[in-house]
C-alpha cells in the first residue's frame, strides 16, 4: 500500500481515515494520541504545535505497520 505521508498532521489524518467507522471520533483521537506518544514520544499539544514537522520514512512504516 502506498501511502503520502510525510507531516505529523500525515499521520494524524492517515490514523483518522483508516479508523473512521471502526471507532468513535473522540476514541480516533485518543488512538491517534497514544501511538504518537508511544512511537515518537510526542504528546497532543506537540503534534498540534508542530504539525508541520517532517517524519522519517521509518516512522512512517511504523504507522502503517499498526493500521495493518
């Protein structure tokens, strides 16, 4: 699968588009909270902050590696 992402505000709508359906927007947003934190080590007010900060391609697989 091939997948454009390269922002950490990437990740966050990757997240949300994979898991809309399966859960709830404020537990899309929790998930999204938690496997930033747990991968990156960033917490929500950084991902707001820094929404712009590039991610490495690891990072990137990583996340997509959780969606599968």
């Amino acid at each position: 699968m091939s997948v454009n992402i390269h922002t950490l505000k990437d990740i966050r709508n990757y997240l949300k588009k994979e898991l809309y359906g399966i859960y709830p927007e404020h537990e899309i947003t929790a998930i999204t909270t938690l496997i930033l934190k747990t991968e990156l080590g960033i917490d929500r007010l950084h991902l707001l902050l820094d929404s712009g900060k590039i991610v490495s391609s690891r990072v990137v697989s990583r996340i997509v590696d959780i969606c599968d």
